[in-house]
C-alpha cells in the first residue's frame, strides 16, 4: 500500500488504517528525518445511507505513536450550519456521537472538524449523508369535491442524493384509521434507479398517470366520489427497514332536503358536508351569492356538515377555509318552483285537506251506524231470549 516516488522522494501510504499510525524515518546519507503519522477514522452507522427520523451515531477513532491528544470535535451539516450532537462515549481513543433525527432535507455532505491544541490538530474530515425519503411532509391533507379529478403524489428523492441501492414500495389505502388497508399499487426503483409499477386493486377505480416524471409515485381518480376519501399511503421498504408518508383526501358534497324546485310558501334545507371531521382551525361555511351577513351560516369546530334553511330562490355557495385560506368550494343552486306548480301544490294540499276531511266524516258515521246496528241486535237478542224464559202454555177451560 506505499510507494515511493524516486524524484521527490515523498512517501505514499494508501488505503490509510488505524495501525499505519507511527514514527516513519527518511535516512539520506548522514541526514535523518523523523515524521509522525497520526491517523483518524471517522465512521458512521448504516454506512451513511438511511430513512427519514432515523438517528444517525458517528464513532470518530485515533491511533498515534505519542499520547492521544484531547479533541474538540464540531460537526456542520450540509448546510454548513452547526450541529450539536449528544456524546454517548468520550474515550481519547474513541468518541461516539449521537445526532437528531434525520429529514430527507438532510441529505449531502457533512464535515466533522477535528481540533487540538497539543499537537496542534485542524482537520476537517467529510462524510456523505443520505436519506431516502418523501419531499412530501409526512401528512398532507388534499382537498375536493366530488366528480372532480384528483391525482395524488408522492415526489421520492433518491435520484436528488444519487442513490446507488434498489429498493422497494406500495401504496396502500383505507378508508379509516381503524379500517382494512388496501394495496392499491407496488413499485420497485432498481439500482439503476430505473422505476417500475404495478396494480395491485382491480375493484378501485383509479389510474396511474402515464405523464409523470420519474422519481413520483402518483395515483389518478378520474371522478371522484364520497367513497374514495380516506387514507393512502405510500411506503418505501430498503434493508428491511420502512417509511411512509400519507395523504388524506377529504371529500365534499353538496345535497338538499327536499329535492327539486322550491314552492312558494316552502322551505328547503341545504346540506354540506365533508368526508372527515376537520381540524380546529378549519370550518365549513355556507354564504349566499349577493346575500347579507345573515345569509352565513358557519359549522362548529370539528364538525363534518353544516345545513342552512332556505326559503327563496337563490345561489348559495360552500366553502372549506383552512386558517384564512379557502381550499375548496362547491355552489347549489334553489330554484323557484313556476306559479302552476305552486297553484297545483296548494289544490293538492286543500283537496287532501277536504279528502281526509271527509274519509273522516265517513268513518265517523259508518262508526254510528255500525253501532247503532249492534245496539239493535242485542236489543233483539236479549227480547227473544226473555220469551222463551218466560214461555206459558194456556189451556182452554
């Protein structure tokens, strides 16, 4: 592993270790040379490759022909900005540091540097750090309404960071948290990092988009409905160890009670509602087009409908606002009933009235009768049978 070159007689050591560390002499005629080598060696756990909230340990050793010296080690990541890490082991042979957990926006290279007074020691020593991972926070909430097209993705970052291993996914949905997990899709990223899929559900209705760049793992729902909100989540697998990122769609849908138009004189209740209940700092709100403040009707903290009672025509419209942002909207439009339909309305509620008036009246006397019958019968019965009790023979004298 060492060669000398014969014109500037410098030595090259290669592949350093911890035991090339020493005193290394250079004798020339009378002249002699002393050098001393001293040697660190700086490794990281998982060779430097992992997956996001995972903790990283650093174990920096030294070997010299001398007393090892005391150091004073800093670490910078990618960024260039310091991390303080937390000292499991403080040895003059050995340091083990601990680091925080690990974002994919961790990636790069890092630099321990390595400082001593006595010898004097400054050496900046570089590691690559690498974290396969989602640039998609870990939950993401994606709002629409429904017979509207939703694509969902996750953007993977290992062509970013150049990863060099092949690994594995699926992208898994439920409708839930405590319901059965459905596996929509599989994928497979070689070494190559060439990116393969394919579908694993045949009674969901979705697509995978045939645009997309690499590196994405998407799912198309062509027309939404209230039955496709819930969970999906895509999950990595590499060196039997896993991530996920999750997306929950929520879905919203506008209805009214009763359908159709709107009488005059009569009143219809409007209905809006979402697919999950929503966070406290979001609320569903209906407001009419044109209206007044009156015409507002806001859902409590937490809550998944909000109803509005409507007694004229008009376009009402309702919206998901998140904090002061407004995510979705969805309109209905209560139309006016034409003046026939509202006459034919009213004859048909008052001949109901004069009809059920009547069966009424009916029943009433049929009633009478029927018991004025009865009375007349047991009258009847109750003479025939005082005759035949009281039934005399009389004889002719």
């Amino acid at each position: 592993r060492s060669e000398v070159n014969p014109n500037s007689k410098h030595l090259k050591v290669s592949d350093l270790r911890l035991s090339d560390a020493g005193i290394y002499t250079c004798e020339y005629d009378s002249h002699t040379v002393s050098i001393s080598l001293h040697v660190f060696k700086l490794v990281i756990s998982f060779d430097g490759l992992f997956l996001p909230n995972e903790v990283p340990e650093l174990t920096l050793m030294q070997n010299s022909s001398h007393l090892l010296p005391d150091l004073n080690i800093t670490l910078f990541n990618s960024d260039n900005n310091r991390v303080r890490p937390k000292f499991l082991q403080k040895s003059k042979q050995k340091y083990i540091l601990k680091l925080k957990q690990l974002e994919a926006m961790d990636s790069g290279t890092w630099t321990c540097h390595v400082h001593s007074d006595s010898p004097l020691i400054n050496q900046n020593i570089s590691f690559d750090v690498k974290v396969l991972g989602f640039q998609n926070p870990d939950l993401e909430r994606k709002y629409v309404t429904v017979d509207r097209t939703a694509i969902l993705s996750w953007h993977l970052n290992f062509q970013k960071i150049k990863w060099k291993e092949g690994f594995t996914g699926q992208l898994n949905w439920k409708q839930q948290e405590s319901a059965t997990a459905h596996e929509l899709l599989e994928f497979n990223v070689t070494a190559r990092g060439e990116q393969h899929e394919s579908k694993k559900c045949s009674h969901f209705r979705f697509e995978i988009p045939k645009s997309k760049t690499e590196s994405i793992i998407a799912v198309k729902l062509p027309k939404v409905n209230f039955n496709h909100s819930g969970q999906y989540q895509c999950q990595l697998e590499y060196n039997r160890r896993q991530v996920q990122s999750t997306i929950e769609l929520v879905v919203m849908k506008v209805s009214a009670n009763p359908v159709g138009p709107l009488p005059r004189g009569a009143e219809v209740t409007l209905i809006c509602q979402v697919s999950s209940p929503l966070p406290s700092n979001a609320h569903l709100c209906w407001e009419r087009v044109n209206g007044t403040q009156t015409d507002i009707k806001k859902s409590k903290q937490h809550e998944a409908k909000v109803e509005v009672n409507v007694s004229a025509a008009g376009l009402w419209n309702c919206h998901l606002i998140e904090g002061n942002d407004r995510k979705i909207s969805l309109n209905y439009t209560v139309e006016e009933a034409p003046v026939w339909i509202s006459y034919v309305v009213t004859g048909a509620s008052i001949g109901g009235s004069v009809l059920a008036f009547g069966l009424a009246c009916l029943c009433i006397i049929s009633g009478i009768s029927w018991q004025r019958r009865r009375q007349r019968t047991k009258r009847m019965v109750r003479a025939r049978q005082y005759l035949l009790e009281n039934k005399t023979c009389q004889c002719q004298q």
